[in-house]
C-alpha cells in the first residue's frame, strides 16, 4: 500500500488507475488459465476475453474522471 500511496502522490490517479488495470489483468488471465487447465481448454479463451473486457470497462469507469486524457482522445 505505501508504494500505491507514495506513486497516487507523484503522478495522481494515473498511476493508480495503471496498477489496478495490470493487475486486474494479470490476477484475472491467472485464474482463468488455472480454471482452464483443471477445466476445459475453452474456458481460456472465453475468459481471456471477459477479463479483457472486464479491465476496459474499468478503463471506460475511471477514463471520463481525467479531463486531460479525455480531450487529447477526442
């Protein structure tokens, strides 16, 4: 927590928003491929798929919050 502390003050939500999609990228293609192998082989790409939709909605969430990066876009 202090180094997610210590890079919300250097860089501001950017550098939270970051950390929070690789991570919820990585933990997610994680336990699906965990799933997938138990499971079925399918199950890796569909996950695959609901994780990388998963962390764009976040992106989306947290994306109108950064006037700056929303103008730049447009």
């Amino acid at each position: 927590m202090k180094l997610i502390e210590f890079k919300e003050r250097k860089n501001g939500k950017v550098a939270f928003s970051l950390i929070t999609t690789i991570g919820v990228l990585f933990v997610g293609y994680a336990i699906v491929a965990f799933i997938g192998a138990t499971l079925l082989r399918e199950l890796i790409g569909i996950g695959t798929v609901f994780a990388i939709g998963f962390v764009a909605v976040l992106y989306f969430l947290l994306l109108p919050k950064e006037k700056d990066i929303s103008e730049k876009v447009i």
